[in-house]
C-alpha cells in the first residue's frame, strides 16, 4: 500500500474515533438535561413556565438524541469508507503481482492494513 493511501486510510479511521467521541459527548449532554428537568411539584404555582420549560427540555434532549444517532452514522460510514479503501488497494496489489510477481517496486508499497 502506498504511504499516501495509508495516511488518508488512517484519517479516515482518526475522524471516525473523532465522530465516536462526539456521540459520546452528545449522550452526556442528554444524561444532564435530564437531570436538569424539574417537576410540577417542584415549579409550584409556576405551571405555565413548566410547561414552556419542559417542552424546551424535551426539545434539546431529542435534538442531542438525533446527534447521537448521526454522529454514529458518520462514523460508521468513515470507517467503512477507509475499509473499502484499504481492501481495493490489497486486491489491487495482489493483481499486479499476479501479471508481474518479482515487482520490487509492489513490494515496497505492502504493509499492513490500519485497523480500526
């Protein structure tokens, strides 16, 4: 595998931890909104303000869900990218040396494929 390849496959890899941590992160959002959320008792005679505040934190906590979901996604769709990427360069290679085995220059660009 050529040393650029390489380098854009274990990009491709970093971004995608990048997009795990994210989730993560987003998913602790959500587990403080929820204790942030107060009850009826608790708002007293405030109930209209309860309400208005309860919707809102019902609002952000979906919206952090989504972003869990998607930066998951992302993820998932990066690493697999570089996969796909790291899988044709090896069939490609195991091609060339097929029509010329005693290639020294394939020989250089082999190492081993960057995993997750």
């Amino acid at each position: 595998m050529s040393k650029s390849l390489e380098v854009s496959i274990e990009r491709l890899y970093g971004a995608g931890n990048g997009w795990n941590a994210v989730g993560t992160e987003l998913s602790v959002a959500r587990g403080k909104v929820e204790s942030a959320k107060y009850s009826r008792l608790q708002f007293g005679l405030f109930q209209i303000p309860w309400d208005k505040y309860t919707g809102t934190a019902q609002y952000i906590n979906d919206r952090l869900g989504e972003g869990v979901v998607v930066a998951g996604e992302i993820e998932g769709t990066l690493k697999k990218a570089a996969d796909d990427y790291a899988t044709e360069e090896g069939v490609f290679v195991d091609n060339l040396e097929k029509v010329d085995p005693e290639n020294t220059d394939l020989k250089k660009m082999e190492t081993e494929v960057p995993g997750p």
